[in-house]
C-alpha cells in the first residue's frame, strides 16, 4: 500500500483535482478526489437552482443547500483527516473518479 498524506487528502474538499495531480494511483487520494468533485457538483447544483427559482430558492434552497455542502464538507475533511474511506451522507454513493 502506498503512502498516504492527510493533508493531500483534505485538500481534495477544496480543490478535488489536487490529490489525482499528486499520485492518481494511490486509492485514498482518489475515493477523497470524487468526494470533493461530487460535493462541488451538489454545491453548484444548488446555486444555480437557488438563484433560478425566484423567492422560494433566494430564502430556503440556497440557504439550506449552502449549509448542506457545508457540513457535508466538515463530514469529508473529518473522515480525511482521520484517513477513513467513509462516504460522504446521501452523495457519497456517487462514483464519477474510478
């Protein structure tokens, strides 16, 4: 088994593609890699339906959503941090990096 850094882990939550430029063989920095691309995905998914639906996705869509990807993100940079391949809840079956 490869060495894996932590950090590179945690930084997939930020920038997912950054642990596949470093070692896209190692199987940590991948499962983390998607993610962190599935997250983006869900939190650009709920801007652009947020924005588009007018009043109900100004006051409750985009607020909630956001929280959503936010504490979803706190789950995954936990779990990497920690160097559990644990998904994430609800978008964590989800796989698009193989």
């Amino acid at each position: 088994m490869k060495e894996t850094n932590r950090w590179i882990n945690v930084v997939a939550y930020f920038v997912f593609f950054v642990p596949i430029l470093v070692d896209g063989e190692n199987e940590s920095y991948k499962f983390h890699a998607n993610q962190g691309l599935v997250l983006l995905i869900l939190f650009i998914g709920v801007s652009i339906l947020g924005t588009i639906v007018p009043v109900i996705g100004w006051f409750i869509i985009l607020p909630l959503g956001s929280l959503l990807c936010f504490i979803l993100a706190i789950i995954g940079i936990v779990n990497a941090y920690s160097e559990k391949q644990k998904e994430l809840p609800v978008i964590g079956k989800y796989k698009i990096i193989k």
